[in-house]
C-alpha cells in the first residue's frame, strides 16, 4: 500500500463558527487497525452545533470529548462521532464490509479494529450512521432509570428525544389491573 504522497481530508471547526476543510498525511493501519473509507457521515444538530459555535460548557467539556477527537474547545478541534465507512484495508473479517465508527468527519481514517461495528447487509448507511443516536438514547435510560409502569415525560422531539421515546414504548405496563 503506497500512501507516501496522500492526504485525508478532514473538517476542522476553527474557531466559534469558522470551519474549514484541511488535510493529513495518510497512513497505513498496524496489523491491529482497519482503514476506513467513509461513505457517510452524521452531523449532531444539538452537540455538534455547540462545538462550533464555541459553546462548549467548560464545567462538561471532557465529557463532551469524542473518541477520536484531536484538539480541543473552542478550536481548532476535529470533532465528531457518527461514521459510516467501508473497510478497505483491515483485518479479514472487516474487509470490504461497511462499519459504524464514532469518528469525526474525515473522507478516510485509521482506527484500531476493536473501534468498529459491522454493519448487517440489510440496514442503509444513512439509517446505520443513526447508531450513535441510539446509543446515547440508552445511555439516557440508563441514567435516568425508568422502570416498568413508570410515567415519563420526554422533553425535545430531536433525533435522541425521538430515539428515547420509542425505546420507552417498551417500559408500560402491560397488565392495567395491578396493583402496587
């Protein structure tokens, strides 16, 4: 693999509301990594917008940091976490199968292969970058810990209050006639 001379294209967020698009040296992935060539990315409207806005809350930026993030708040920093690519170099059985990977948006990356989750054959690439939703959504159900017959009220109808929504439709009771 002659990578020498190429370069991936990244974005950057610069400064509060000044991003741009900059390149880096390729590389080639150690025995234990996978190259990635994205097919498509997912821009969170919520997190991400705070990120280039530069409002970044000081008091939550660590736990705002992305896996893969380089830099930091306000900028320049490459940020971002909803990656859907195709393995094009990798261990055998990642080649040539698409992956979702919490990945800022760059055109290609190395990751280490532990970092990726192979996506099945049937779900589309721009539903399958939707995971990081998901996983946050469950996150939030962790924290909050509702029980079965619990009455909850979801505030915002954005991607992850919709995801909660229709991960709780699952926690009703399905016998009205109990009682505690």
């Amino acid at each position: 693999m002659h990578m020498a001379s190429e370069r991936w294209t990244a974005y950057w967020t610069m400064a509060p509301r000044h991003g741009v698009l900059r390149t880096e040296a390729a590389r080639a992935p150690r025995s234990d990594e996978a190259l990635v060539r994205a097919i498509c990315s997912g821009i969170s409207r919520g997190t991400e917008m705070l990120v280039h806005a530069g409002h970044v809350p000081p008091d939550i930026g660590q736990s705002m940091r992305a896996p893969f993030q380089v830099g930091d708040w306000p900028g320049p920093v490459k940020y971002g976490y909803l990656s859907v690519g195709l393995v094009e170099v990798g261990p055998v059985p990642l080649q040539g199968h698409r992956v979702f990977c919490l990945y800022p948006h760059q055109d290609r990356y190395v990751v280490p292969a532990s970092a990726l989750t192979p996506v099945p054959d049937g779900v589309p690439s721009d539903r399958a970058v939707l995971a990081g939703t998901v996983e946050t959504a469950i996150n939030a159900l962790w924290d909050a810990g509702p029980r079965i017959g619990d009455r909850v009220a979801v505030v915002g109808a954005g991607m992850v209050g919709g995801m909660i929504t229709a991960l709780l439709r699952d926690f009703r009771s399905n016998d009205s006639s109990s009682s505690t």
